[in-house]
C-alpha cells in the first residue's frame, strides 16, 4: 500500500507540471491582457507601463519559470482582481466559504440520495419510487441556475420568506444548499436505487434470504455494500465539483465563495489567480481519485491496488 | 415500463407548469457572468438606460459647456438646483469643530432612516473606488464620493463649482487657473490642498502606477504624454500648484473644455499616496476622506459601506446617512429590487423579461426612470484601408440598406433606443441628427445601385463577411442577425454574426493593422464636448478610418476659443464629413433607464429642463451635485420593515 501510495504521488508531480505548462500557455495565448482598451487603444507607452507593471513585458517561458520558483515557496503572487491581498489570502478568504457550502450540500444531498434510492428500489414500481424518479430526473435534467432561480423567484420575490442571498445564519444557506444539492442527490438516489435493484437480484442475496434473515438485515448488510462499489466511482468526483463552489448558484445567491473566480480570473486576465485556481482543482482531483481508490478496497475486498 | 415513464414526465410537466405559475410566468433570469463586463469609464448610471430621449434641444447643453469654457469666471453659486435644499447649503457654512446638523426637508424620513442600498456588480473588476486608482477597475459600485472634485454637474448637465469655487483661463488659452474652496479639509484634520490635486494628477501619469485612463489627457495636458512614456520627468507635467489654494493647469493646444474635463479631479490625499499608496481607500483603517462620505467598511467581493462625513466641510452635504453597496451579480438585482432589498437598479441589468414584468406593472411602471445614459451610439465600423470597404460607395450602400425605425420597434423597443443617422445623440452639444437624418437613410433600392457601381452587382464577387460583436447583450445579439439578415436580403451579400468575447474583441480591434473587417461596437461620452465623443474617428484612434478634413477639422474645432456657436458649427462639419464618408454606418442610440423607489427624493430627481425626472449620468458620485439633494422621505416605511443594516 505505501509504495502504491508513493508511486501515485510521484505521478502527482507530474501530472502537476503538466497542468501548470499547459494553463499557463493556455491562458497566455487568450488575447488581451489585464489592461483595458474599452474606450480606445491605450498609447504605446500607456501599455507598456501596465504590461511592465505585472512583469508580463518578459519572455514566457522566464514568466513561467518566475511564477513556478515563487509558487514553490509558496508565493502565488498577487490577485489583479484584488490587488490588496496576496492570492492565497484570497483563496483563504473565500474558499472556506465555498467549502462550508458543499459540505453542508454533501452532508445532506449524498445520504438524502442514498435513501431516497433505497426506498426507491426497495419499493420497486410503487408511488414511493415514482416519486423518487420524478424528483430525480428534475434534480438531473434542471440545471441548479434554473433551480436557484425557481427558489428565489417562488420564497424571495412572491413569498418574502427568504432573503435573496447573501451568506450569515440559516436562512442565507437554505436555497444555496437545495440548489447545489438536487442534482448530486439526484444522482445518488438514481444510482442507489438501480444498483440495488440488480444486487438483489444476485444469487447470494436469494441466499441470504433463504438463509432467513430479516429483509433489513439483507439490503444493509449484503446488498447494500455491493451496491455502493459503482456510487463510488460516480459520486467521488462530485466531492471535489461541490466544495471548490459553484460559480452559478454562488453567483445568484451572493455567496462570497471561490466559485466566482473561476470564471472571473478568466476574463479578467487574472493571471496569477487562475494558476492558482487550477493547480487547487488538479489537486483536488488527484486527491479525490486517489481516495476513491483506497475507498475500493474497503468496500470490496477483491480489489488489489497494483504494488500492494 | 413505458407506462411508468410517461406518468413521470406527465408529472414533470405539471409541476414545472406550477412552479412557473407561482413565478408569475417569469422566464428565468439565466446568471450571465459573461455579460457584465463594467462598462467604460464613468459611474454606475453611466450604464443606465432610458427612453426616448425625445428631442431634447441640442443647443441646451451645448450653451452649457461652451459657456463654461468661454467665461472668465465660472457661475458661482449658480442655479437653484445647486443650492439644493437650502437648509442643507446653510448648514455646510456654519463651519466650525462641531459638526454641522442636517436638516432634513419636512417630508423625510427621520435621520437613521436616510439608508440608500445599492448592487454593485461583484463579478466586474472592482479593486479601487479612486478614479485615479484605476477608471475601469471600480466595479459599478458608487464611488469617488471621498472627495470633492473641481467641478460638477448638475441636472441639466450643466458645470458647477465643487472643489473649485471659481475657474479662469489667461488670454493664450492655455494657461488655466482653479480657485480651490479653502474650508475643505480632510478627515485627519489637514487641510485640502492644491498640492494633493498636483499630487493626484502626478499619480495619474506615473509610469509606475500604469493608470488605465492615461489615454484621456493625452494631447490635451501640457507633457502628458512625454511623462507617461517616462520621458520627462512627473515634475514637468501641466499642473502646479500656485499656493495652497490655487491650481494652475496647463495645456499643450487651447482647451476650452478643459474645465469639463476636470469633472474627473476628486482629488487623493498626497500625505496618505505617500504612505500608503494608492490603495489606500481600500481599507477603512488608512481611508482618509475631505468628501460628502467616509469608507466605514469593505468586504471584498460582498459589501461597501460608507457613512455621511461629519467633518465635511464642501458644498455637496449629503442628507443621506450611509450608503450600502451590496456585491452581487446583476442578473440578481432585480428579484432584489422586487424583495424591497435595494433602492435602486440600473436599467441594463433588466433582462428583456424583467422588462416585461416592469411595462404591465403599474408600480414598476412608476420606479422607471428614463434618461439619456451617457449619450452612447451603437454603429457598425469597416476596415476602411482594404477592398472591399475602401469604396465609398460599398460604405454608402451599407449604410442605406438598414431599416433603424424597423429595428428599434422590433428588437430594440422605443423606450431603449433612437435610431440614429449621425453619431451624436439628440441633447448632446453640437448634435445635428435632424439635418444629417437624410444621409444614410434606409434606401434599398440606392444602396443595390450603389453596389452595382462598385462593381458587386447583386452581391456578385462580394467576399463573405463576418460580423464581430463584442460581447453583446441578446438584445443586440438579435438586432446584428437582423442587420446581417437586411445586408444578405437587400445586397445578396453573406453575413455570419459571430459574438466576441470582450477582450478578444477589443485586441483584434486595435491590432494594427486591425483584424476586424466589420464590426459592431459603441461609444458613449466621457465628458460633454463635442471633441471627446467625436475624438473617436481621429487618425489614429480606435478606427482606420482616416480622414484629413476631418481630423483638420476636429482639432480646429477642439482648439477654438473664440464663438462657442462658431465651435459648434466647426464640430457639426466635421460630423457631416463623417457621416457622408460613411467613417461608421450609424444604428441606434442607446437611451436607459432605472428603476428607483418613490421614496427617494430631491430637487435634483425632479424633472429637468427636458422634462426628464431621473437619477441622470454620472449617478451617485462627487461628479454630481446629486448627492447633497437625494433623501429617503417618510414614504419609505411602506416598503422597508427595518432599516437596513
């Protein structure tokens, strides 16, 4: 396992440098720059002084080489979109935020799905699960922006009931938390439910049953743990999807999250921000599919890492 | 199986049906991150809508500027719209150590009442609220509002003294001289200076500091352009300081409308530059303030706050007593509006469903505010150095084969936009729309002769264009596949419309040489004078369309101390040139609007001489002589249960 776990971290790194070169001269080749020539094109001098003042008037790969020596002492430079604060006090401001959200989200639309799926496949063809299909296939098909705006529309604007953002107390995080969480819990339950439904269909559970146990003592014991082999491979991704936020729903409910940035550093040509907004997915990402392999083995004693 | 299916989607339907119902039949506003890039320079209302800013005589505000630039001696204390409610002008001159007491008119809200709310938009750039910070980075937010600028304006577009209580220009008409108001003082107790201005204006045309407006006082400010290119050193910039009150600015040609220029002079403190830099404002601890506000608190990317400053001193005392500027993106503001949790919203960032909403609700109706904006024209530019659009008669061909009334009353609406002929917006100096009208007139039938003549009979031999757009709202979107639609059906010629992305856009568009063949693009004013809205078509500027006489023309014109009515004359050749070369194919004059409760009020949301009642361009700001006249009245209780916080 440790030398499996050190094999996979190596490769991290590489997969790391990869992402960086390829960010970095992905988002050097979108034209434009930090400046902005809304009006008229800057004078000459006007935008060599900008472009000197974010060291951009070098050569990229002395950019790049630059920016890699500071990150490595963990220096990401200085966000242009907030110029008073270094880029990891911006990410330390709003991530928390953002993390606070999808974990809330995680915690409640994940085991909601889980048994909504389970009553679904165990009452198979029943109203129960047509409504857990409906549910499902709205919380699927409805993309969360129209989903938050439904909300807002129907408890802020008719019912005043809720406020139309912001992020302090509980009742700020009610819709934010249903909007990002119907579609994950949407995704649990349909997956639960037709795992299930084929697990039980499995000879070992005609056994378990023949052996007299109790349905629930079935369905938790030995149905539903080989059910939730395949909800780890779909679900895990979604983990790192929710807590690095969501521009849409923290956008329309003003969560002051990082959701925002990635897009924003986009646009904004925030350089030294959409590094860093990067090379934190990649992180997650790795990180997330590496737990989820571990995860296998828990669930399912066959699985071997390679190097065990 | 299938059974199944159908009753679920049967269901589906139903309650979507009902969701919507509950919703009032309301198409979701869809977040549109992409859409909110700040509009240019000037201010939250600068981006504001309005409707037809019907035919607002072209000679109002044009005698206003040129006056203001001819006379000797600005217009002191000016028309009653200045004084505001007198109570309060009475009460800034009571100076002394304690603070002097608002008074409030009889019909307003009680003190801790006077809360105005507004959205900024949180996903815009918004790192200062220093206009010589940065012009584009300000995010929408009210700002600029921490110190009195030199002048201001008033509702009718008119100047009026702010920091400077008088104005005057030598007999060579480069030589200006600005009397500065010495009660002014800031908030650590030192008074305002002419050295802060100097030191402010200094800032601006740092090397170092890599302003984003630079262009602005390009040719206009004595060695601007040398100290910004780093070639002359900041000492030898325009502006002096001649004593502690008096500041002397320098130009490099005459500038009559130099003192509408010096609309953008809210000064920064000099000692806090020096010791903290120009981000200084950015935090409540370091702010140092000698305007109507002061910075109280800065969430980033969530809320501003400013309270009223006891300690100011200037002739624009607000009645209001804090403002909240809430982050937040502008899709949302409406549905905050209708929750009675903001005061105001900008016209724009209505979605043509909000839209909807607002024209069949009575009270909506009421809260809608139409203006001028800032005098922005929609028109469609050519590469005019390569064939095809180095012809003439290509250019005049185009320009005849749009059908603005069409557009305007289909896509557009009348309550957004005028069709325009000419570039100048009716109500903006010098304008001319009435006499230029027939000069690119919608005329199909000429432009297919035109055409012809140019050797593209029916379109034949005609490349396929694409039609660059930047970053449009679908508003737009719409009108450009009606223009390509209009082009194809009345030329035979080929026309993909194909939306940018704003940076991308912008980059090909002052590439040189440019990359855009034919483009969509807009521009509204930074000032009131003709020669800054038509300064857009000189050689050399944003387009290649380079015209001599034109450019001849406009600097004469620019330059001209003598008879405003001769200057103006001057501009409206220029424009003439401009619209019969076909230097842009002219569409549609942009005309906001804004939403704002009834219960704000003062003299200077009264009508204006145009009929106009509206929070008009440049908003809420020191630019403005507004805020020493808005205030919530008792009205306000019927909307806010508490106050907000």
């Amino acid at each position: 396992m440790a030398r499996y776990l050190l094999g996979r971290v190596i490769g991290l790194i590489g997969v790391f440098i990869a992402v960086s070169i390829v960010a970095f001269l992905l988002m050097h080749s979108i034209p434009g720059g930090p400046f902005d020539e809304e009006k008229s094109p800057l004078p000459p001098a006007a935008r060599a002084n900008i472009l000197r003042k974010y060291g951009l008037d070098r050569p990229l790969y002395i950019q790049y080489l630059r920016y890699m020596g500071s990150a490595l002492h963990g220096d990401f430079g200085i966000s242009f979109q907030n110029p008073t604060e270094t880029v990891l006090q911006t990410i330390g401001r709003t991530w928390p935020v953002s993390l606070r959200l999808g974990g809330l989200t995680i915690l409640i639309a994940l085991p909601l799905g889980i048994l909504l799926g389970i009553i679904a496949a165990v009452k198979q063809n029943t109203w129960i699960d047509y409504v857990t299909t409906f549910v499902s296939t709205l919380g699927l098909t409805v993309p969360n922006f129209v989903i938050a705006t439904w909300l807002l529309l129907l408890f802020s604007v008719r019912l005043r009931w809720l406020p139309t953002g912001g992020w302090g107390g509980w009742k700020t995080w009610i819709m934010p938390v249903t909007a990002l969480g119907l579609g994950p819990m949407a995704l649990a339950a349909r997956y639960t439910r037709s795992s299930l439904i084929e697990v039980m269909r499995a000879d070992y559970i005609r056994t378990a049953h023949a052996k007299g146990l109790s349905g629930r003592r079935v369905i938790m014991r030995h149905a539903l743990k080989n059910a939730l082999i395949p909800l780890i491979t779909i679900l895990g991704p979604q983990v790192p999807n929710l807590v690095t936020g969501t521009i849409f729903v923290e956008v329309i409910f003003r969560v002051p999250g990082l959701g925002k940035f990635f897009v924003s550093s986009i646009y904004l040509r925030d350089y030294p921000m959409l590094m860093a907004t990067m090379l934190l997915v990649a992180l997650l990402w790795s990180a997330t599919y590496l737990l989820s392999d571990i995860l296998y083995t828990v669930v399912d004693p066959r699985v071997r890492l390679y190097g065990d | 199986m299938i059974r199944h299916r159908i009753w679920s989607i049967t269901t589906l339907l139903v309650v979507f049906t009902l969701f919507l119902s509950a919703c009032g039949g309301t198409a979701p506003a869809v977040p549109s991150a992409s859409n909110t890039t700040p509009q240019a320079a000037p201010t939250t209302a600068e981006a504001t809508q309005a409707t037809g800013a019907t035919s607002a005589s072209a000679a109002t505000a044009a005698s206003a500027m040129t006056s203001a630039a001819a006379t000797t001696e600005a217009p002191a204390a000016t028309s009653a719209a200045t004084e505001a409610p007198a109570a309060t002008s009475a009460a800034t001159q009571a100076s002394g150590a304690a603070p002097a007491a608002v008074q409030l008119p009889a019909d307003a809200a009680p003190l801790e009442q006077q809360v105005y709310v507004t959205h900024y938009d949180n996903t815009a750039d918004f790192t200062t609220i220093d206009f010589y910070e940065s012009v584009y980075k300000r995010g929408g937010a009210i700002s600029d509002i921490l110190s009195d600028s030199l002048v201001r304006l008033d509702k009718n577009f008119k100047l009026q003294p702010g920091a400077a209580t008088k104005w005057e220009v030598d007999s060579t008409g480069l030589v200006w001289t600005f009397h500065l108001d010495p009660n002014l003082m800031w908030t650590d107790d030192t008074p305002v200076t002419a050295d802060d201005y100097v030191a402010t204006f200094r800032y601006g045309a740092d090397p170092k500091h890599a302003w984003d407006f630079t262009w602005f006082f390009n040719g206009v400010i004595k060695n601007w352009d040398d100290v910004v290119a780093g070639k002359k050193p900041l000492t030898d910039l325009g502006f002096k300081a001649v004593d502690a009150h008096t500041l002397q600015v320098e130009t490099q040609t005459p500038a009559p409308y130099l003192p509408a220029m010096m609309l953008y002079s809210d000064t920064m403190q000099k000692k806090a530059l020096e010791a903290h830099g120009g981000l200084y404002n950015s935090d409540p601890a370091t702010s140092v303030s000698s305007g109507p506000f002061i910075l109280q608190e800065w969430k980033k990317g969530e809320r501003l706050v400013y309270v009223a400053n006891p300690k100011y001193k200037g002739t624009n005392k607000p009645m209001i007593q804090k403002i909240i500027c809430i982050g937040a993106a502008p899709s949302t503001d409406f549905a905050a509006y209708q929750s009675n949790e903001i005061d105001f919203m900008s016209g724009p960032n209505l979605s043509p469903a909000d839209n909807t909403i607002v024209s069949s609700d009575l009270d909506l109706q009421k809260d809608y505010h139409p203006h001028y904006g800032d005098f922005r024209t929609h028109y469609l530019f050519f590469d005019f150095q390569n064939p095809p659009f180095n012809n003439l008669k290509v250019r005049q061909a185009f320009s005849h084969v749009i059908d603005r009334d069409g557009l305007i009353k289909s896509i557009i609406k009348p309550t957004q936009g005028l069709p325009a002929y000419s570039f100048l917006m009716p109500g903006f100096p010098a304008a001319n729309s009435e006499a230029l009208k027939g000069i690119q007139n919608y005329d199909p039938a000429a432009a297919q002769k035109l055409l012809a003549d140019a050797g593209y009979p029916g379109g034949k031999g005609f490349p396929k264009l694409t039609l660059w757009l930047r970053n449009e709202a679908p508003v737009r979107q719409a009108m450009a596949q009606a223009i390509a639609a209009s082009i194809k059906q009345n030329l035979g010629i080929d026309v993909d419309v194909s939306n940018k992305e704003n940076k991308t856009f912008t980059d090909a568009m002052n590439a040189k040489p440019t990359q855009i063949q034919f483009g969509l693009v807009d521009y509204g004013m930074d000032f009131l004078d003709p020669a800054n809205m038509l300064g857009v078509f000189k050689s050399g500027g944003r387009h290649n369309w380079n015209n001599k006489q034109f450019d001849d023309l406009y600097n004469k014109a620019s330059a001209f101390t003598g008879d405003p009515q001769e200057r103006t004359k001057m501009f409206q050749d220029a424009e003439k040139l401009l619209v019969s070369d076909v230097g842009s194919v002219f569409i549609y004059h942009r005309t906001p609007g804004d939403l704002y409760r009834p219960y704000l009020k003062g003299t200077e949301l009264e009508p204006d001489q145009n009929g106009k009642a509206a929070i008009h361009w440049p908003g809420f700001t020191s630019f403005s002589t507004l805020p020493s006249s808005m205030y919530v009245s008792k009205d306000v209780t019927n909307y806010r249960k508490s106050v907000p916080q």
